[in-house]
C-alpha cells in the first residue's frame, strides 16, 4: 500500500501538477504503483483530514488500484491506514477502549478501532486493527455466472475446456463481494490425493487465480467485483481465499 495524505500544502502541490479527480489519481496510481519503474504497490490511498479535536477524528480515503480503478473501499486499506496515523502520530480518539477515529470512504463511513492492549506495545512493527464495516447489503441472491476457465492437456495431449458455472450471493460492504460455495475445494482440492499441506495450498491458489480473475472482470460485474470462495473444513468452521 502507498498512503498519500493530500491535506495541507500537499493539496496545493498536487493541484499544480494537474493531479485532481479520480481519472487523474488513476493515472497517477499506475505510474506509482509499477513495481519496474515506480515505488511499487498494490494500492494507492490517498487521505485527508476532515475533523480533528473536539472529541471526535474523522479522515477521508480514497482507494486506487495499480491499474487505475477507483475502488469503493478496502478494509485491508483502512487497516494500512490505522497503522499509517498511528506511526506519524497523527490525531485519534482516545476512548476506554483504545485508540478511535472514523474514515469516510466513496460508499461508507467506518470506524477504526485500536484496541488498549495495542495501544500498550506502541511504538511496535505490527498491531491488531479491528474495523467496523457495518452491515452488509444484499445485492443479488443465487446469482450464476459462467466462466470459461483455463485450457487443460490430458494424456491423450487433446485440449480440454475446464468451464464452471458459479452460483452465489453477491453482497456489498461498501464494495461488491461475490460469495460462492465450490463443492470442488472439498472434493478435489482441500480432501484431495496431495495430502501435505503444500500440495493443498498449491492447488487452491491455482484454482482461485485460474477462477477468480475471470469471474471478476465478467459482464454480470460492469465494476468488477471481490471473490470469496468459501468452503467447510469442520463443525461450524469455515475456510475461504479472496481473489481482489
């Protein structure tokens, strides 16, 4: 994550180089975030204080991705973020239970909680962040979605189309989730042959890459949309990869 706090004097510089509106911090996002010829990034955030003092610390947040997309919002963002304000000292709530500001995001606004027994081992490398996301909304219920998938060789070296159709629930949590349950991590990955934990791991990330980079750019998603493949492992215990 690269974080850019654009209030103050940096607003004005940014505004010279013509850098305002989303088109504008897409472009710059690509040109920052390339790992080859920039500082190299997943994401770009840009912030501004709206409120401080007075009891209450509101910020604002604005999500890019390296290729250029505004995003509605990211919860491992505003994660980066916390720990972005803490690390320059920047105002926060202080409450009974910790340390407290709010973001405001394109969608949403969501409270950022740090809590006391954190806040006890600052100044540290890494902290516990727990972000209230609010309610998710339903968006569409048992929504399908064909994909083609990858191309597969088998013995007989004759191509093979490895096509799913998808069936799940698409929700939003200031930004789309498409949750979907595949019986196949269960069967075929998760319970497969390849019993090491190494062979299992390799198999899903495979999987989701092959799956979920389609699923993601598909028509039905006009803005694209974040992939939850979700699976049992036990009693009440649930296991799930994001592809973003």
């Amino acid at each position: 994550m690269i974080i850019i706090d654009v209030g103050g004097e940096y607003k004005e510089l940014f505004k010279r180089e013509g850098i305002e509106g989303d088109e504008k911090w897409g472009e710059f996002s690509i040109k920052i975030c390339d790992r080859k010829y920039g500082v190299g990034a997943d994401q770009l955030i840009i912030i501004e204080r709206i409120k401080s003092g007075e009891g209450e610390c509101v910020y604002s947040a604005k999500f890019y991705n390296q290729l250029g997309s505004a995003a509605e919002m990211c919860g491992n963002g505003v994660r980066c973020f916390a720990k972005f304000l803490i690390d320059r000292k920047y105002d926060l709530e202080s409450t009974s239970e910790g340390l407290e500001f709010s973001v405001e995001t394109k969608t949403r606004r969501v409270r950022v909680k740090i809590l006391k027994e954190e806040v006890s081992k600052l100044p540290c490398k890494r902290i516990n962040v727990t972000v209230d996301m609010g309610v998710p909304s339903t968006l569409r219920q048992n929504l399908s979605v064909a994909v083609q998938g990858p191309r597969d060789s088998n013995q007989d070296s004759k191509q093979t189309s490895l096509a799913r159709t998808f069936t799940g629930t698409e929700i939003s949590m200031g930004n789309p989730h498409f949750i979907i349950f595949p019986e196949e991590f269960i069967h075929n990955i998760e319970m497969g042959p390849d019993t090491n934990d190494l062979g299992r791991r390799s198999k899903v990330v495979k999987y989701v890459a092959q799956y979920g980079d389609e699923i993601a750019k598909h028509r039905e998603f006009k803005d694209g949309v974040n992939v939850e493949f979700v699976y049992e492992v036990g009693a009440n215990k649930l296991k799930f990869e994001v592809w973003e």
